[in-house]
C-alpha cells in the first residue's frame, strides 16, 4: 500500500518542497525517513514493498522515489527496471538505499537506472542533501524539457510562415532540414517544367476598379486557382501582379493538368450567383529544361529564386497566347517530354524566334482546357489546319490560303488560322523575301 504521511504536522503557511515516496519494508526506517523529510517541508508517501509502489504510483507521483534494495518478493533491482521501463515514471529519479557495500551492487543499481545511492546507516544530512540535489536538478530537468518544448513549438509556427513565403520544395532540393539551414547562394540544378499564367486584358479590367477592390480581386483569383497547383504537384515560385509563374519537378502532364484545372475552375466560378471573379481569360505559357533554383539576394534580404534564359521562354510561351489566340502553349520540349501525350488535345502552331533567343523554337497549342464546342470544332478542322501549315512552309501559298478558308468556314473564331490565312496572301501579293525560312520573328511584339 502507498501512504501519505506528514501533511498535517506541517504549518498551513508552510510550501511543500517536493513529493518523496519512501519504499522499504522495514517499519523503522520509514518512522526515520519520514521524520526527516516531513521537518524538512518535503510531503511523504510511504510504500511497503516494490509491487505496491508500482501499482499505486499512478495516483500518486512523486518528485523522488528512495528506493530499499532488499525486500522479499521483488527487490529493489527489480521494481527501479519496471519504473525505468514505463515511460510515465522512467524520468522520476530513484536513489537506492542499502547496506551493500560492494562496488559491483552498487554499479548494478545504476545500470538498472538509478541516480545515486544512499548507505545504511542513515546520516540524516546526507539524506536531505542527496534528495535536494536530485530533486533541484529533475526540476531543472523539467524546465529545460519545457523550454524546448516551447521552442520547438515556435520553431514549428515560423517555419508553417516561412512556407508561405518559400515553398516546402526548396527544401527537399536544396537537401535542407529546415529553413534555419538555408544559406546564401545554396542552389541545385534540375530539369523541371516552367509554367506561367498570366490575365489577359488586366489592365482593361483594372481601371474600371479603385485600388482596394483590384487588390481583392487578385487576392481571390490566387486563392481559387493556387490550390489546383499544389494538387497537380507544382509549386509556386512567385506572384507578380495579376500572373503566376509555378514550376512542376515531376513531368510536365501535371503543368498541363494544372492549367487545364485552373481554367476549368475560372470557368465554374463564372457560373455561380457569388462569384468574386467576373469572367476573364487566362494565359499559360509552359516550357521543360534545365534550370538553377537556390537562393539568391544579400545577407540581409534572401528569397528563394529560379535563373535560367529556360524561364524566359517559358514566359514568351505565354505570351504567344495573346498573339494566337490560344489558352495554353507549350514549347517543342515540353511535347516531346509529356508521360502521356495522348491524354491532351495538341497541334501544331508556328515555328518561331521569340525574344532573347537566336534559334526558332517550335511551338504547340494545347486546347483541352478550351469550351466543348471549340474544343469540337478544332478536333473537326485539325487535318486541313495542319494541312495549310505544311503548304504553307512548302511555299504552296494559294493552296495554303484554300486550307486555311476552309478551316474558318467552320471555326470562324480561330485565330491561328487566321493568321495564316493572311500571312499566305502577303506572301502571295508581295512575294517571297530572298531570306525568309518561314520563321516568323517576334522580337517586336
């Protein structure tokens, strides 16, 4: 049985200085320790053996455990093993008490666990003093536990804010625990798919709205369409004004499925009575290379950042979607590397030079993410599409023109045929430069 003893011999004034549970079955040196530990503030349970002092510990835990070596049934050996291997009583200290003089016994109580030894007779000074120490330093012990726990608490909540500025990714490349490790100029090349979206005709919408409500504006757009990013598998790099760019280091399918479900999404949000975001159209511009993340700035202003001329291009991807009329364009790379190039509606658009480069760079128009009727119309009209192209570069320009005719009889809206149509009957009315390749040159646009 456990026994609180002590209590009442004590001033109500008076603070308890810790909680001592002696077990021992030799009445006579309870009736001491007691004694003792009660003249000296410390509040007492008692146990009788070391069964009883396990199974009643639970209700009733102590700062300290004196622990008799010697006791029939379960010796003290014993019952220090079963409280150091429980977790809810392994960190209360124990300190044996015995009358073994050999240095091997004692050496075996401290394997078992035990933090110091007391030697019958008892000195009733070395007691006390023994029981302080422990005590002092299991209550520094706990404090110290505390304060980590508490800084890692706070740990925890800066580094849940510091996601929010540089993705969890930047971690995982740069081979970083946590963003305490990050350091200036830390970086890693890879090949990841660039993606941009960008509105078109912001600056129109824009200037029918004060300050406060486009900066909502922008604040729900980023919200609605985000979390389809980091569902796709990309992550955002940055927010610059009304565009996103987001980078995706599995394949570039998920890019594709990612602009795909943005515009979906936009779309959806039209339809309700509460939309927060009227009816715009979204550009996306991808491209797949290689490319250098890390961190970049000075000592005392870093961010997570991209460089490569790979990220250029991706944005003259999205740029392009204005010139041809389309949602989302890809480079040649971005095609060629697809998982699953079936699972997309793709044709081919132009071969061009886009600013900053000096090679023509082929470029494709995906139009799943376009409405179902013009999805089906240019799946109806993709043979003579692709058809005109190849008159076209082959310098069959009136045949061209007739491919091209017939493509907007159907789709009057495509854009990209349109444009075809009329650069064939430039060609044709002005004839062919001595250098033209068929390329157009987009620097200036």
């Amino acid at each position: 049985m456990i026994r609180k003893t002590g209590i009442m011999d004590l001033d109500r004034n008076e603070k308890m200085v810790g909680t001592v549970l002696i077990v021992d079955d030799t009445p006579t040196n309870l009736e001491v320790l007691q004694e003792v530990l009660t003249n000296a503030n410390y509040e007492v349970l008692v146990a009788i053996d070391g069964e009883s002092a396990i199974d009643q510990i639970q209700y009733a835990r102590p700062d300290i455990i004196l622990l008799d070596v010697m006791m029939p049934g379960m010796d003290g050996f014993e019952t220090c093993r079963r409280l150091k291997a429980n977790p809810d009583t392994s960190a209360i200290p124990v300190i044996f008490m015995t009358a073994l003089s050999e240095t091997a016994d004692k050496v075996k109580g401290f394997e078992t666990g035990a933090v110091d030894y007391i030697t019958k007779p008892f000195q009733h000074s070395e007691v006390l003093a023994r029981v302080k120490t422990q005590i002092t330093l299991s209550t520094l012990q706990k404090k110290l536990e505390e304060q980590v726990i508490q800084r890692t608490h706070k740990l925890e909540k800066l580094n849940a804010i510091y996601r929010k500025f540089l993705p969890d990714q930047f971690l995982t490349f740069l081979n970083k625990q946590d963003f305490v490790q990050i350091e200036l100029g830390d970086h890693v090349e890879m090949e990841m798919t660039v993606f941009f979206a960008d509105i078109h005709g912001w600056t129109t919408l824009s200037e029918k709205w004060d300050a406060n409500q486009n900066f909502q504006f922008v604040v729900d757009y980023f919200s609605l369409v985000g979390p389809v990013i980091r569902q796709k598998n990309g992550f955002i790099d940055q927010y610059y004004g009304d565009g996103i760019m987001a980078l995706f280091p599995t394949c570039p399918d998920d890019a594709l499925r990612a602009a795909i479900g943005m515009s979906r999404v936009l779309a959806q949000e039209c339809m309700n009575e509460n939309a927060t975001i009227p009816p715009i159209r979204v550009g996306y511009g991808l491209h797949t290379g290689e490319l250098v993340l890390g961190i970049v700035g000075e000592m005392e202003r870093m961010q997570g950042a991209v460089v490569s001329d790979n990220v250029n291009l991706a944005s003259r991807m999205e740029g392009l979607t204005r010139i041809y009329g389309a949602q989302i364009i890809i480079s040649e790379s971005t095609l060629n590397k697809l998982h699953n190039p079936h699972d997309f509606r793709t044709r081919y658009l132009d071969s061009v030079k886009v600013k900053g480069r000096q090679t023509r760079v082929n470029v494709f128009e995906v139009y799943d993410a376009d409405s179902p009727d013009t999805i089906a119309l240019k799946d109806q009209t993709k043979a003579s599409f692709e058809e005109g192209i190849n008159l076209y570069y082959q310098r069959h320009f009136a045949e061209a023109g007739v491919a091209f005719n017939s493509v907007l009889r159907s789709n009057p809206d495509d854009r990209s045929a349109r444009i075809y149509l009329e650069r064939s009957a430039k060609l044709m009315v002005h004839g062919v430069p001595e250098d033209w390749d068929g390329v157009e040159s987009l620097h200036s646009k």
